[in-house]
C-alpha cells in the first residue's frame, strides 16, 4: 500500500521484549547479573565436539604417520600411502612432534 505507514519492526520488537520482561517480572522471576566474560559451560567454538573427534581420529593415526615418517617418507608420500590430506599428516606431525627426514 503506498502512502500507507508501516510498522516500524525494531520498535515492535523492543515493545514485545519489554512486555515479555514485565510479565516475567510480575510471575516472580528474577533478574541474574552475569559479569562480564562469564559465560555457559559450552566449547568456546560451538556446542559440538567435533573439533575433539578429528583430534582423536588423528591421535590415531599418529603412530602410522610416526612410523612412515622414520621410515623417511615426506607428508605428501604418507598422505598418498595412507589416503589422507596432505596437511592432515603435517598437522599430525605437528601435534605429536613428528619430524620428517630431509629427501636423500
């Protein structure tokens, strides 16, 4: 509809917080200050353990990748062998203080 006003949504949004509030209020529930930097009990990244399962998974693999390392492949040629990433050998290595011997 031209001419017509509409709603401006932020104040809609604001009234229906404020309303939320006070009915909490008036129900008896109380306001909690959190200081500041406090927060959940929830991982820093999100609320998944993802992050640990691929640390696991590459525990796992380390002493493969330890042993081929010895061995003297580089991280590409372990990758190849074992059907993984490259930069996941590298970060492997990395994490369980693995060196790669210099090409002979």
């Amino acid at each position: 509809m031209i001419g017509g006003s509409v709603p401006d949504q932020h104040k809609q949004a604001i009234a229906q917080l404020a309303a939320q509030t006070d009915h909490s209020l008036a129900t008896g529930h109380r306001v909690q200050h959190i200081e500041q930097g406090v927060s959940a009990n929830a991982p820093l990244l999100g609320t998944t353990n993802h992050l640990e399962t691929l640390k696991a998974k590459r525990a796992k693999r380390a002493p493969r990748i330890r042993a081929l390392a010895e061995a003297g492949l580089n991280a590409r040629q372990i990758g190849m062998k074992i059907a993984i990433d490259t930069r996941t050998v590298a970060l492997t290595a990395r994490e369980h203080g693995i060196t790669f011997t210099a090409a002979k």
